[in-house]
C-alpha cells in the first residue's frame, strides 16, 4: 500500500534533498518487523519554520505501507513522528498518502491513526495510470486506435523528440510551460523551481520538435517501477501535428527502457467537468487507456489532543494567509 506500482516520489529522499534546499526540514522514519527485521511502514515528513519558533510539518504522498491496511505499523510510525515533532515545535502535522479512497482497509487505517479528513488539497486525489507493456511494440499494440493514430500523424508531420538531463532542453521547455499554465489559467512553478527539480531528482527534459521549433516538452523522473511525469507544456499553435502524442510516446518508450511498469501521468481533476480549464489534459491523458486511481484527501494527524483545536487557530493567525506548500 505503498502506492500503485509501489513508493511514490515524494517520499524518496531525493525529493526531500530537493525541499530542503527550499527551507524545509526533512525528518524520515521507519517501522520494522522486530523479529525479521523486514520494513513495515515509512514516512517522510517536511518540516517548514512558520514564526516564533513554530513550525509546520507535511508528509507527501506518506506514510507507505509494505501492506495494504497494516494499521498497527501506521498507527506506531506516526505515534513516534508525532512525539519528535512536538519536541520541534511543530503546531500541525498533515498528510495525504496513496491509500485508496472508499477501501475498507483505508477505513481501518483512519480510525486507529486517528486522521482527521481535511476539506482542501494539497496532490491531487487522482492520478491516471497507463501499464507498459514488455517491449516499444506491444506498447504500441495496446494503445487504443486514437492514440496509435495520433502517434503516426506526429510522425509523419515531422515531430521529432529529444530527451536531456537539463541544458538547453529545460530551456527550451519552460517558455512551453509558461505559455500552457497562463492559457490554461493555473499558476506554475517558476523556472528556479523546475531547474532545482531536474538538478536534484536526475530528471529527464523530452522535448519535440516541429521543424528544430520546440513545440511541447515535458519533466519527467524514472522512480522504481513508476515513469513519472510532472511537468509539460506544449505550444497551441502546432496543435495540429499532435506534438503532444509523439511526446507522451517517447516517453513510454523511455520508461520501458528504464524498466518502468507503470506511467504515472500525475494528477486530473476530482470531477471531469467540460467547463474547467483542466477538462482538456485530463481527457488527453484518458486517450492512452488505463486506468483512474483515487486516494485520500489531506488528512491531519493528532499532535496535540485537546490543544489541536486551538492550534489550528494560532495557525491561521500567524500565517496570515501566507502560503506554505511551495
């Protein structure tokens, strides 16, 4: 239950190297089996210092489970995260791990960890998930006709893909990004973030090209079974090549290569609603088949008892709306 395909990249501690450099904290624990020594569950909280000494604690996508609903292991980890990070501070402590929503093993896991189910979120409770075949032919073979289609149309207009660890790739890919989140209308990260990003986890820049103009792109990070894909971008006005099917391509090809099982396409909407400006990615990223998984929302998890009311109102005063999941 550590996540579909197994682990999630926030958890690593790549990712945690990576917020450190960003005025974070992280703090990593682990339960294991007393007598075999095997591990049973494991988080990794980011702390972040808020005023006066305090602080505030996330756990990304955590904590994993070796076993689907193994309460006692997740009720243990976190007694004894919660116990450091009140010696620390540490006012709230929230998560939202990779179990699945409406599972009964996930009920058993709320009620003995005492989670409080928040009513915002931090991931998406969603992600689209995409199985790779054993080889680049029987990939092509079991994607449905549109995409096969739209792959070739790519490829006979002339789209051309590249793959880089940074350079002048991630160069040519953040005006792509920032041109997609201002059409779009959400707010991306700013380039410092992406280059840290890519410095830190070893990521992959794909770019393509449509007559050595770049024309969509995106980051992506190979982690144990999973091809995860984080950030893209692609320009409208060369839409009609299908730029962005050559691409997604390349990248499950890639994956394969790695010997990934899984594309993790991260994160559509909770609700496919044609009048949100996300409806149109999140319907791209159905057209390669596969399959929905949904988890939990933000959860919080008791720190304080009594006090946590109370807390949560210090909180609020001192942030002053000031945002902290950057």
């Amino acid at each position: 239950m550590g996540g579909p395909g197994g682990g999630n990249l926030l958890q690593s501690w790549g990712w945690g190297a990576f917020k450190a450099a960003q005025g974070w904290r992280p703090h990593r624990w682990i339960a294991q089996d007393p007598a075999a020594g095997d591990w049973l569950a494991a988080c990794q909280v980011l702390v972040r210092p808020i005023a006066g000494g305090l602080a505030y604690g996330y756990c990304p996508r955590g904590p994993a489970l070796a076993a689907p609903g193994d309460a006692e292991a997740a009720a243990a980890l976190l007694r004894t995260a919660a116990n450091e990070l009140r010696r620390e501070r540490v006012l709230r402590l929230q998560c939202d791990p990779e179990w699945p929503v409406g599972d009964a093993d996930t009920h058993r896991l709320l009620v003995r960890c005492r989670l409080r189910e928040l009513g915002f979120d931090v991931q998406h409770r969603q992600t689209w998930l995409v199985d790779l075949p054993g080889d680049a032919t029987a990939l092509m073979a079991r994607l449905p006709s549109t995409a096969r289609r739209n792959v070739r149309l790519a490829e006979r207009s002339g789209v051309v893909v590249e793959r880089s660890e940074g350079g002048t790739a991630l160069e040519a890919f953040v005006p792509l990004y920032e041109a997609t989140a201002a059409r779009q209308g959400y707010v991306g990260r700013p380039a410092w973030y992406l280059r840290g990003l890519v410095a830190a986890l070893g990521a992959s820049v794909f770019v393509a090209r449509l007559d050595g103009e770049p024309v969509a792109g995106a980051i992506v990070v190979a982690f144990g079974p999973r091809c995860c894909y984080l950030f893209g971008g692609t320009h409208a006005a060369a839409a009609a090549a299908r730029p962005g099917y050559a691409l997604h391509h390349a990248i499950m090809r890639w994956g394969l290569a790695q010997g990934c099982s899984i594309y993790d396409m991260w994160g559509v909407p909770r609700r496919f609603d044609p009048a949100d400006p996300a409806h149109g990615y999140a319907t791209f990223k159905t057209r390669w088949g596969g399959r929905l998984a949904s988890h939990t929302g933000l959860l919080e998890v008791p720190l304080w008892g009594p006090l946590d009311p109370a807390l949560r109102a210090a909180e609020r005063l001192v942030l002053r709306r000031r945002p902290l999941l950057t």
